[in-house]
C-alpha cells in the first residue's frame, strides 16, 4: 500500500517494491539506487508484480520528497562509490558506452551484463567472469563495484513468510519480504530507498524497471512489472509516458475528506486531479488497467455507500481493484475492516461492474504484512486531526 501517510505509522521506514519471481530476487536498494542481485532464496514463480508501500513517517502535509532530507544519493552518486562506479546502477547503454570509454569491445559489455543478470551466473565480482578477457576482468577489479548489500537477518512467519534484513555500508538495515502463494507464486517486497515512495525515486525506479524488462536483462515481462504510488500526479505522468510497466495507485478513500485525513498527499492532488489525470494518460496506452489499491479501515473507509461512490469514481478509468486487509501496528489507532465486511464490499463492487480482489494479511507475527515494515515504536509521524465525524474512530 504506496504512501498511507496518514494512518498512524511508526518508525524509520523502507518504501518497497512487491515481485513475484521465479530465477531471481530483486535487490531492496541503496537509498536512491535500484540494483537487482543474486538470489539467496530460492523462488517458485515467474510472473511479478511491483506494488510499493510506504510503511511509515509523513513528510509535509504537501509531500515534498522525503529524499532531500534524508541524505539520498544524487544521480550521479547512484552509478559511483567514491573512484569505482557501480555496475548495477546502469542500464545497458551506460554500461555499454563506460566500457568502451576503457578500449574494450561493445561484445564484452554484453557478456557483462549477462553475466550481471541472466543465465542464473549473478556475478558477485570478478571471480564469477571466468568466461571474459583477463585484462577486462582486470580492469573490472580496479574500477567497479559489484555488491551493494549484505544480508543480515531473516525471520520466518508461520505461514511461511519470511522477513529478511540486509545492511547497507552505512550500518542501515533495510527490509524485504519473501509471502510464498498458495498458486505457485512468490510474492517478494522489495525497497526502493530507504524512505518515501518509488515515485519519489523516479529517476531510478524507472531505470530499475527498464533492467527488468530488458530482453538481455532479467527479461521480465512488462505487464507482470507493477509500480506502485500514493498519488503524485505529475511522475504518474512520466511514469506512463517512459516506461511500459504496469501502475498501481493507492486510493483508500472515496471522498477528499478522508483521504485528506489519511493521505496527506491529497491535500495537494486530489481524487479529482489524480483520477482525471489516469483517465486523460491512459487514453494512450494498449490494453492498460491501473490496479487501485484500496487498504480498509473499519468504520472509516468501509461502508456500502462508499463501495457505491468507489464505483462511481473509477468509470472510464481501465482498471481493476485491490481490496486490501488492514495490518495493525505500533502507533496505529486503526483497526482493519472484518472479512465479512470486506466481501460484501467486494460484492457490491462486483455487482457495479468493477473487477475486485481481496488480499488478506500476511506474516503479520514477524511485522512483515503490508504496512508493518520500519522500525515500530520510533519516532512517531505528525498527526492529522481526523474529520469531526471520525473523532472517536481517530
């Protein structure tokens, strides 16, 4: 769930990524930079998709990019550590132009990438490249960088979900999450910084996707490729005009009132604007649905009537929706919709010709669901004064 900024959550937070995969895991990234790495857990599936979630602490009301504040890497710092530049922070055509830059043949720079990505080699450095020119490797040695994480910690849940840690050179600890489905698929959670939303991280998030997708990368298709947003309205933009991936966008509200008071970001683009601005960009875009996520809250969110005005809002827009279970957590006040409640929702929505899904928690007892991410009980984010009539729920 991309950007719930309003509801309650606690602690340094991680955005991330969902995958569903088969051959690979897809890294959480160092701060500003996106760099797929070699699995450590063995996956079942080969579709994926990339919803995020911003899993605690709020900016200002007008959501100005946590980033500026919390010392993400630059562009250019993205593709460098100190003198050496960092071989997964490039789409193929950087990578290809840096090795030439060095006297070496445009071939090497594809038996390097596939090295980096397919053919389940995943160089971790130079002894993986046993098939490249010994000087090239060389060369490789002095002036690059392979890896960006190491892995810490893993937590297992009793439904099989697994929480696992990596540490960043800076002592920071970032989260993904491994949810195994019942249908032969792996869901996995990945960051995409350390804080804020994969949109606020665009630049990089859509070089993350190209690599992805690339037919000499890790060859996914882009229609299992979904990025995930609270709402900003201008990178929804891009976001649709560059890359040929899927969207979601978090909506958790039907009325500006509520989801002002949950998502400060309406505040700044609301229903109207975002609404209006999938249905202008995806007028270009073939066979395209934007899924809507739409997390529940028991007696904020929930009601029949705002299943009706949910309807309403969605109609000209190509889509499907995403009923999603509330994950209670410290400094939370919310409690999640029953799942009687969330069916007959579903059914409403079903009967006004909207196509839904319920997504149900999972790995709640390791802090791993949806919205439990980050570090609970730390510093807690500003609170909105609810809207009068949800005083007491608030």
């Amino acid at each position: 769930m991309a950007g719930l900024i309003g509801i309650g959550m606690a602690g340094a937070t991680s955005s991330c990524l969902f995958l569903k995969t088969t051959k690979l895991l897809i890294s959480p990234l160092k701060r500003a930079s996106l760099s797929p790495f070699p699995p450590s857990i063995p996956l079942s599936s080969r579709c994926f998709s990339l919803p995020a979630m911003l899993d605690g602490g709020v900016g200002p009301v007008e959501c100005e990019p946590v980033s500026l504040q919390s010392g993400i890497q630059t562009r250019m710092d993205v593709t460098h550590k100190g003198s050496k530049v960092i071989l997964k922070g490039m789409e193929f055509p950087e990578l290809e132009r840096w090795v030439q830059s060095f006297g070496y043949r445009s071939g090497q720079a594809l038996m390097l990438w596939k090295a980096l990505y397919r053919d389940n080699s995943w160089a971790h450095g130079t002894d993986d490249l046993q098939g490249l020119n010994k000087d090239f490797r060389a060369m490789l040695s002095e002036n690059a960088e392979f890896k960006t994480l190491s892995l810490k910690n893993i937590h297992i849940s009793s439904d099989g979900t697994r929480k696992v840690l990596f540490l960043l050179e800076d002592g920071l600890t970032i989260e993904t999450v491994v949810i195994p489905c019942s249908r032969g698929r792996t869901t996995v959670c990945v960051s995409s910084q350390g804080m804020g939303e994969p949109l606020h991280n665009i630049d990089n998030v859509i070089k993350a996707a190209a690599i992805m997708v690339d037919d000499q990368g890790l060859h996914f298709s882009p229609r299992k490729v979904t990025v995930s947003t609270s709402g900003l309205v201008p990178q929804i933009k891009r976001f649709l005009r560059e890359s040929n991936c899927q969207l979601a966008v978090s909506l958790n509200a039907t009325t500006d009132e509520v989801r002002n008071w949950i998502m400060p970001i309406n505040r700044k683009y609301n229903l109207a604007q975002l609404l209006q601005t999938l249905k202008d960009e995806l007028q270009h875009k073939h066979r395209f649905k934007v899924l809507f996520e739409y997390v529940m809250l028991a007696g904020v969110n929930d009601s029949i009537e705002d299943a009706r005005r949910l309807i309403t809002l969605v109609q000209g827009i190509p889509c499907k929706i995403n009923l999603i279970s509330f994950n209670p957590h410290s400094g939370s006040k919310f409690l999640p919709t029953s799942e009687e409640r969330m069916i007959e929702f579903r059914n409403v929505l079903a009967a006004g010709g909207s196509v839904a899904f319920l997504r149900l928690s999972r790995g709640d007892d390791q802090m791993a669901a949806c919205g439990q991410l980050g570090k609970p009980g730390g510093v807690q984010p500003p609170r909105l004064k609810p809207p009068a009539r949800f005083q007491v729920a608030g």
